[in-house]
C-alpha cells in the first residue's frame, strides 16, 4: 500500500528532516509545509517560499531518497487574502513537483469565496499543480458535501477536488456511505488517522497534536480505505504530543504512525 508521510505527524522538523523520516519509514512520497505556522508551535522557523537555494537543496534530498512530494501546504483563502500573493508558493511546489497544493477555505462571502478559488485552480493549473480542498469544521468548507460542491465549479475532475481527512469526515457527522456515495473524479487524496468515536480534546488540539495511531481509537479505517476510489492517495496524519512528552524521537513516531497504518490494513 502506497503511503505518503504527512508533516502534521512530525511537526517538529524542518523539510530536510522530514524527507529523512520518510525514507526511514518506507513511504515513497511526503506532505510538506513549505513555510513554518505559528499555529503549530512545535515546528521550527523555516521558509522555502522564494528561497531558491533551500528548494534546491530539498529537491536534491527528495532525488537522493527516491521520495516524491504528493501535497503542499499551506494555501489558506480568507476574506483579506489576495490570491495573486500566493503566486510564489505555487511556483515553490511546482519546482519540488508537487502533484497537489492544498487548499483551506475561511473566507464567509459566498461570492468572493467561490471567485477567488477557481483564480487559485487557475494559477495552480498553469504552474502543472492539481488543488485538493480540505473540508474542516472550523473553516467555511465544514463538510464533505461543501468541498464537493466547491470543487465541482472548477470543473475539473481528477485535477481539481477534495482531500478527506478522516477526523474532519468523522467530526463533521458524515459516514462512510457518504463517501462511498461522493463522485470518484473528485476524491483525489485522504489523510489517514484514528482517534476515539467520542473526542476528549478541544477540536484545535486534536487536530493538528494529539491524534491516535491506527487501530487505538474508533474509526474504521479499513472501510475509509475502502470507500476511497482507486485512484485516490493517501498519508499517514497522525501527530502525537504525547509520544513528544515520552521522549520518542522523530524517527521513532514515524515509523509507529506508518506501521499502525500498514498493520491495521493487513489484519
């Protein structure tokens, strides 16, 4: 089973490293923040937008381990963004041969929301990049049923859709059959975790820190994958601060959080 590495499961590195854990953990591709967020403290100042020399570098480790890179991040759309800012990411995940960027969705006017997201399709098309949106619950795109009718403006099946988290599926009140039920042509990527039926976190902090590896909360993770069309990718997303406060290493919460995913599957 093809498994990329998300960033989000190893915050605590710059991309250098990332690729690094990666390799250590068999996944033949990776999910990249290309510049640091202050809303994931633990992640280390970096910024390889406009950076020519840091991109090089990185593409020369990701041809050196033999890893590609499915999805960057971060495009996040506001009421305040403008669209042409994001010009230089794009071309950033372009040079690293990104297959997707991924798109967060906040901005609450209906209109302009819709406008300023196909001009994002639109740019990410001419720099060869599909675009994924990534439905959460605290964002204007709450829902499977958003991003697909969001991404089905641009018209563009298998080049522009939506990327399911499967926390995010599970706490916005949608099932599997749901998914089952989603056109094939615009169900593009999937994040893979698990985390308990009931949450015990706040929805920010199990979010992007405290998620569960495969098999030890209540998701049905062999039905996700099951539900996903052929043609859909898949990462492993499953930060653990816990395991962080244990002492584990970077390398050593990779390979768990891959290795719950694979052993899970094979059951």
């Amino acid at each position: 089973m093809k498994l990329a590495l998300d960033h989000l499961t190893i915050t605590d590195t710059a991309p250098i490293d990332l690729i690094r854990a990666a390799e250590a953990t068999h996944c033949e591709s990776f999910c990249l923040f290309m510049q640091s967020l202050d809303v994931l403290p633990r992640m280390p100042e970096f910024n390889l937008i406009g950076n020519s020399a840091e991109q090089r570098e990185l593409k020369a480790a990701m041809q050196a381990a033999s890893v590609k890179l499915d999805v960057a991040y971060p495009f996040t759309l506001g009421g305040r963004t403008d669209v042409k800012d994001f010009l230089p990411g794009l071309e950033c995940a372009a040079f690293l041969e990104a297959e997707f960027v991924n798109a967060l969705v906040y901005d609450r006017d209906d209109a302009r929301r819709e406008d300023n997201f196909l001009t994002f399709a639109e740019m990410a098309q001419q720099q060869g990049l599909k675009v994924v949106v990534e439905f959460f619950p605290a964002s204007q795109i709450v829902s499977l049923d958003d991003a697909l009718a969001l991404v089905s403006l641009a018209d563009r099946p298998y080049e522009v859709g939506v990327n399911v988290d499967l926390l995010h599926l599970m706490r916005s009140g949608a099932a599997l059959e749901d998914l089952k039920a989603a056109p094939d042509a615009f169900i593009l990527f999937a994040q893979i975790c698990d985390a308990p039926l009931e949450p015990h976190l706040t929805r920010d902090e199990e979010a992007s820190a405290q998620r569960s590896l495969a098999g030890e909360g209540g998701f049905d993770i062999p039905g996700f994958i099951a539900a996903l069309p052929a043609h859909c990718q898949m990462s492993v997303e499953i930060p653990q601060e816990d395991a962080i406060l244990s002492g584990e290493s970077v390398i050593e919460r990779a390979q768990n959080a891959v290795r719950s995913v694979r052993q899970i599957c094979y059951r």
